[in-house]
C-alpha cells in the first residue's frame, strides 16, 4: 500500500504546500512584519535588512498605497493586519522582494512550472546552477549553491513546523474502505510517503489476523527528522550534475537522503523479496517524478502483478472530472513503468477501479 498526500487531503487535512504557503503568510510573515512595525525590530532573519531599514523610516506623509511596503506598513499601523494577510495573499509576488530567502521568494512569485511546488523547484534551481558550472568548469563559484541549500534546508524547518501544528483526525469513510479492501488480505505492507502518522489510527482496526508492517518512507514528524528533496535519479540532469563532482549538488537528492536509515532496504527486506506475489494499492500519491526512483522499482518488479488506482471521491459529483484525473494519473504512471506493456497489463481500467474513500 503506497500512502501519498492526497490521503491526508482525504481527511480534510491543510497539507497541500499551497495550504502551508498560506500559513508561512498568516503565521511568520505578517507576524513579523508587526514585529517591525509595531515593536521597531531592527533584525529579522526573515526579511531583506534593506526592506527593515526603509520601512522602519516609514512616515505618515509619505504614505503611497500603490506602493507595496506602504500598504504594509499602513494596514499594520492601523491594527489591521488581516488586511496585510489579504494583501499578500492577492499579491504573493509582493513577497519576493522583501523576503530574504530568495527561494521561497521564487516560490511565492510562481517562477516554476507548478506554484509553490518546492521539490521541484529546488531541482530547477540546481538544474540552473548545473548549466552554470558546465560553461564555468573550474571557474564556478558554489557560494549562490550552498545559499541555495541553506535556503532549502530553512523551507524544510518551516515545512516541519507547519505539519507538527495540523490535527490528525480519523475519517469513517476511510475505515469503509479499508474494511472492503483488505478483506480475505493476509499480510500488508504499507510504504508512507507523507511525514504525518494520519494512517495510524487505523491499523488496530484491520484485525482478523492480518499482519501489516508500516514504513515512514520519508521519516516522520515524530523522530523530527524528514527526507525532503528531490527522487528522480534516472533524470539526463542528475546525470550530469553527478559528473561534476561538486557535493553541494547532491545534498538533498533523495537517493543519498536513503542512506541515513534502513527504510529504504527495509523495502527489499520485508516487502519486496518476502512476497511472492503483491499488488499495490496507490491511495492519494501523485506518482509525480520526486518519488520516481523508488516508485519505479516497486511497480516494475516481476512480483508485482497489479496496480491499482482509485477515482477521487472528492470529484464524484462531476463525471468528467473523475475520468479527467484518473488519466492525469494514468500518464503519470505511464513515467513510471519501463514500457506501455507493462502498464497496460498491470494497471486497473478506469471502469474496474473504485473510489477512495468510500
């Protein structure tokens, strides 16, 4: 069983990165941003000096409204800072320049492909850098590189925090699934790939003598030390971002994040060479390309002889919509088998697939 976001989203939980890029504003921009208004705050790692030193000069006369820091610093002078929260959520590209981590800047002002999508916009990132250092060769200066992972590394902390505040809830309709899914199963091996422990609540109702195993695939919130980076080794640009032989590439590629635990080789250990047969049931995972490697060896392996994905409950109400992201998923997948074949042979049809959840 392969755990993915979209099973947290299930339970109505706010674990999209857009629902965290909303927090980072509610929670620690504005906050801070009161902070300097409010309270004269001369330092604050969060924002650029040059903006804290400009908006503390700030004065009643000057005030421009079309100007973003004076919106600011109004809204928060007038004890409104809903006002900035709204502000900024309207004008996430405001944020790029007075937010001193330029990669949540990027972020916020939707310089990638998918908006606010953090992953893959560090590799794009490093696939910049790596263009960089091949024109440069020896000439290349890794300080914008380590600033780079410096800046990752603090989203990361951001992200963990975030997470660690969310509620866990437990939902009936995802107990009726598991009830109809898991009957007459023997044994289950669970692979989660999201930080919260939101399937935990259900593994004591599995019962019956069903034996399950659970793997925290990326860590979890509980040790407080997540895997967060990017998974796609088969990528023409890993390749040669290897072949440079600089570390500072490589350290937060996911192949090498596997290696501070035995998660990974637990796989092999307890799932993929104990089970002569398996299927899979993909419950709320994207199959996007930052889980790649480990998703390809899992669904391409001899002893897998069926994949199942399942239509979004959450679309039920509109036909088109349901067929539409069941092929999104479809071709997602498709980058995942080795060939067509495989795919068309293991994968369930559209027509033979059921919801999730219940």
């Amino acid at each position: 069983m392969i755990i993915g976001n979209g099973f947290d989203l299930a339970h109505d939980l706010k674990t999209r990165f857009s629902d965290f890029a909303d927090h980072l504003i509610e929670n620690e921009i504005v906050l801070g941003l009161e902070n300097i208004v409010r309270n004269a705050e001369k330092s604050n790692g969060l924002f650029k000096r040059d903006f804290i030193d400009q908006i503390l000069k700030k004065t009643v006369s000057e005030v421009d409204l079309d100007n973003y820091m004076d919106v600011i610093w109004w809204e928060i002078l007038q004890n409104r800072p809903e006002k900035v929260v709204q502000y900024l959520k309207e004008k996430p590209s405001e944020i790029q320049q007075f937010i001193s981590n330029s990669l949540l800047g990027k972020l916020y002002d939707s310089q990638y492909l998918n908006w606010f999508d953090i992953e893959n916009a560090y590799f794009s990132e490093l696939v910049s850098f790596k263009n960089e250092a091949i024109k440069k060769g020896i000439k290349f200066d890794t300080t914008n590189l380590k600033k780079l992972n410096e800046e990752f590394a603090e989203i990361k902390t951001l992200l963990s925090k975030y997470l660690n505040s969310i509620e866990i809830t437990k939902s009936p309709n995802v107990q009726s699934f598991f009830e109809k899914h898991l009957v007459n199963v023997k044994n289950v091996y669970i692979v989660n790939f999201n930080y919260t422990n939101t399937i935990e609540p259900y593994l004591e109702s599995f019962g019956n003598g069903l034996k399950y195993k659970l793997n925290y695939m990326h860590g979890s919130l509980a040790d407080d030390d997540i895997i967060f980076g990017y998974g796609n080794d088969k990528n023409s640009d890993y390749e040669e971002i290897k072949e440079l032989e600089i570390d500072e590439f490589l350290t937060y590629f996911k192949t090498f994040e596997y290696q501070r635990d035995s998660n990974y080789n637990q796989i092999y250990e307890s799932a993929l060479e104990s089970f002569n047969v398996y299927q899979i049931l993909v419950l709320g995972h994207s199959l996007g390309t930052t889980d790649k490697t480990l998703l390809a060896e899992l669904f391409n392996s001899n002893r897998c002889n069926r994949v199942h994905l399942f239509k979004r409950k959450d679309l039920e109400g509109d036909p088109e919509k349901v067929s539409q992201e069941f092929i999104k998923r479809n071709y997602a997948a498709s980058r995942i088998f080795v060939n067509e074949e495989k795919l068309r042979r293991k994968l369930t049809n559209f027509k033979d697939s059921s919801f999730f959840p219940e």
